[in-house]
C-alpha cells in the first residue's frame, strides 16, 4: 500500500476545470472522471498541474495500458 498524498484540492479544480469537468480526451467527454499522472505517480511522487489530466475510468484504464494512450499523446490532450 502507498503513502500517497491527495491531490491538492486546488490542483485538482484546475485539472476538472482545464477539461470542461469531462474527460479530456476530445472523442470521449465522459462526465464521471479520474485525475491520471501523466507520467507515473511511482516515478514522479509529485503531484504537478502540467503532470495531470482529467480522464474516465475507461480512459484512465487504457493510458495505464502500454500502447493504448501513450504520454505524447495525453500531453496534446492536455494542451488542448
């Protein structure tokens, strides 16, 4: 079990505000979401706003599967 700390609740707000409350993949906006390290939280043990990015569980699932949303494109997400 980890010791991870909450996210920050105003870190947080930025991350659901950014994406519209919605996930932020354009071909999905599903309401219900997650807040997703773009890079790992086991290698970064930061929580950073350019870091994450709101997604759906399904979303979420697939970024943490290797080939389905690689970082890169999470980043262009993020960007827009």
């Amino acid at each position: 079990m980890s010791d991870r700390p909450p996210i920050p609740a105003e870190i947080r707000r930025r991350v659901l505000v950014e994406a519209g409350h919605r996930c932020a993949i354009p071909t999905c906006r599903y309401i219900d979401v997650d807040v997703h390290h773009i890079i790992p939280w086991e290698t970064c043990k930061i929580h950073e706003y350019d870091n994450l990015i709101a997604l759906c569980p399904n979303c979420h699932r697939r970024a943490h599967k290797k080939g389905e949303i690689d970082r890169k494109s999470l980043r262009l997400y993020k960007a827009n």
